[in-house]
C-alpha cells in the first residue's frame, strides 16, 4: 500500500486536517500567545456531548498488519499528536474492497478528524505517542467495527 503525504484535499472525503499552517488565527493574552480557531467540525448526533481524551500509543510490529477497520456513526473523532513526530493514517471508502484503502503520512504538527461514518484504523505511529482526542460521549453505540477476511499489510 501506497503512504502519501497528509493534504487538506486529499483527506477531505474523510474529514478534516488539523493543523495551523493556513488557518485562521490572532493574538491574544497581552501578545504572547496566538490562538487558531475552527481547525475541524466536532460532529456529534443524537443527544451526544463532546468529550476531550488523551490516549498513549505503541508502534505496531512491522510490516504493520491490517485486520479490521472500524468507524463511528455517532459522531466525528479528532486527533491531535502532542509531539512533533510522523505518524500514519490509514482510511477506506469499504472495509471489503482493497482498491478503496488509502494510507497518509501525517507530521508531528498535523491531527486529523475522521468525519462521521468513514472508515479507519485505530493509531500507527513510529515510536510511543501520546494524542488528545475530541469524540462523542453518549447514548448510543458509536463504534462498529469489521474484522477482515484477508489482512493487508503497510
């Protein structure tokens, strides 16, 4: 599978790219600090509340094996590394359909925000890692799954 480079366009039919360069931003607290508003849409449905998370990752062994994709139909999923290093993001348009899985290298300084509904999987990064996630808590079951019948590899 082909690794390509995190872009806005390139990951919009999946959600949004977190990141500052390009956005929208202004001074605040005396000059000290500048603050970027509206980086992603936090999409939350039936009677859902935002919820902030911190979660710690490990590598995977290598070649990384791909066995099941899962996706939240409650609402959208941001993450945001909390260090400045390279980490992968793999998404599908159908779990069963091997044609449709794309796989993008996201910098340290780069989140994403799986939209409602879009196919993922769960954190591949290099080294430990710690994210900050911003997902919906709630009524409901916000997570499906599907175990594949044949795994790819990265």
């Amino acid at each position: 599978m082909r690794i390509e480079p995190l872009t806005r366009q390139a990951f919009a039919p999946f959600g949004d790219v977190i990141e500052t360069q390009g956005a929208h931003h202004f001074t605040i607290n005396q000059g000290f600090a500048t603050r970027f508003d509206d980086l992603c849409k936090v999409d939350v449905v039936e009677g859902g509340e935002v919820k902030v998370s911190i979660f710690e990752a490990r590598p995977r062994p290598q070649p990384i094996r791909i066995d099941l994709m899962e996706r939240h139909p409650l609402g959208s999923q941001a993450f945001y590394p909390l260090q400045d290093e390279d980490w992968l993001v793999l998404v599908c348009a159908n779990p069963r359909e091997a044609g449709t899985y794309r796989c993008f290298r996201a910098t340290g300084r780069q989140g994403v925000n799986y939209a409602r509904n879009v196919w993922h999987f769960p954190l591949l990064v290099f080294a430990p890692a710690r994210f900050i996630i911003v997902d919906r808590k709630g009524p409901g079951n916000n997570l499906e799954e599907v175990m594949l019948e044949k795994a790819l590899s990265i």
